[in-house]
C-alpha cells in the first residue's frame, strides 16, 4: 500500500539521494533469486537508514532481521571507523549472498553476521549497542524489544520498521490476524513506556524511532 501518492512519492525519491549502484544489483539480484522480495529496504528508506546512521555515528550497530542485506549495508555507512554492526538472521540460506555484498561494500570486516533466532543469540552478546533496528518476524516485535534493551544505554536509538502494517494497524482487525493485532499492541506499548521517547514516522510502511532515557 502506498500512504502518498505515486507522484509525491517519485518525487522524494528523486529529489533524495541516488540509491549506490551495489544496492541496486543486491535489489535486482534480491527479486531474481530469493523469496518474498518486497521484504527489502527500498531507495528512498535505504537512504533514510544511512542518513540516520551518519547523523548518529555508532561504534556499534545491532540489527534483527538481515534477509539479504541490503539495510545492514545503509546503517554500516554511518558506522565510526573501528565500529562493528551485528545482524542476525534465522534464515541461514542468505548467509552466503549476504557476505559477498558485504564484502563488496567495503564495510565486510565491520559487519558480523550471526544465524539463529534474535532472542536466543542477542542474550548472548556482551555488547552494549548505539543503533538498534528491528526488522525480522513483527509476532515477535515485544520480544525482542525486552529482549534488547538490557543491551541499551541512555541516548541508544531503536528503530522499529513496518510498524504501520500496510495500514493495517487503523483497520478492523480480523481475529486470524495475529500480526497486525501485536503491532497494534507494540506501537502502543512503545509509546506509553516510560524508558523510551518515541515518535512514529510515516515513511515507508511505517518506522518508529525511539531513543532510550
Ligand atoms: N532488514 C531487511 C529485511 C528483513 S526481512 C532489509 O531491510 O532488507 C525479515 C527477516 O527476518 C527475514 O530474512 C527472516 O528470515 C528474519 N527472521 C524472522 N524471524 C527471525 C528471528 N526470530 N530471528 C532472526 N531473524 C528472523
Ligand atoms: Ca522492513
């Protein structure tokens, strides 16, 4: 679903960043080869990511959901230069497309890639985190949140993505629709909790930016 129209939309693209030409083929080679392509970061957010990041400038990056790489490659770009992002996949066969555009990216002895589900391997990190984005399975949205911000310091910022749900989320719920009722209880919950400050920004699909108290 599209919140602007085309036109409008066309026009922020344009008048926004080009989209690097690596990105470009990891899109094309995204759509050719792996399933559920519309998953990918586009242009337009790509560019919003990288921008974000660069404003930031974190030492170190976590990311929940990897697919094909292509949003871990914007957030690397405002990485300092002895930072490191962590991203994690529970699908291990991106593993091998993810690290040629890695490497490819120049930022591929920055990005360190794990495979498994978020929750079990983000106890595991002995890191405290600048950046945060969370991408991968929206079930699990709550989850890993809480399991995240033990990992967080005050000023951390959190990125949530498709929080609007193709506009789901102001629709009436189906009772099948497991996904859409725990955004809606998620974009709620992130508002109200008192360790964050939160503001949900329509771009895209919907991606919420939080920063930790
Ligand atoms: N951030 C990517 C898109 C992520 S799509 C981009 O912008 O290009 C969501 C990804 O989350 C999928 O690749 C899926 O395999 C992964 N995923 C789903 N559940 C997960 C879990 N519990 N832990 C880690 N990854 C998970
Ligand atoms: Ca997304």
């Amino acid at each position: 679903m599209h919140f602007l129209s085309p036109i409008i939309e066309n026009y922020i693209a344009e008048h926004s960043d080009s989209e690097p030409i690596l990105l470009q083929e990891l899109t094309r080679e995204t759509h050719l080869k792996v399933i559920q392509p519309r998953m990918i970061t586009g242009h337009f957010q790509g560019r919003v990511l990288s921008m974000l990041s660069k404003l930031i400038n974190p030492k170190t990056i976590l990311e929940i959901g990897t697919y094909t790489g292509y949003s871990a490659i914007c957030l690397a770009e405002g990485l300092q230069k002895n930072g490191t992002l962590h991203t994690i996949d529970i699908n291990e066969e991106l593993n091998a497309m993810q690290k040629r555009y890695f490497d490819k990216s120049g930022y591929g002895n920055q990005i360190i890639q794990h495979t498994g589900n978020a929750l079990d391997i983000i106890p595991q990190l002995d890191l405290v985190f600048d950046l945060i984005f969370i991408d991968a399975e929206k079930t699990s949205y709550n989850d890993y949140l809480e399991c995240v911000l033990p990992k967080t310091k005050p000023g951390t910022v959190i990125l949530s993505d498709n929080v609007l749900w193709s506009g789901k989320v102001v629709e009436p719920l189906s009772p099948k629709d497991k996904a859409t009722k725990i955004l809606m209880e998620y974009n709620k919950k992130i508002k109200e909790d008192p360790r964050l400050e939160t503001v949900l920004l329509p771009i895209r699909d919907g991606l919420t930016l939080s920063r930790v108290k």
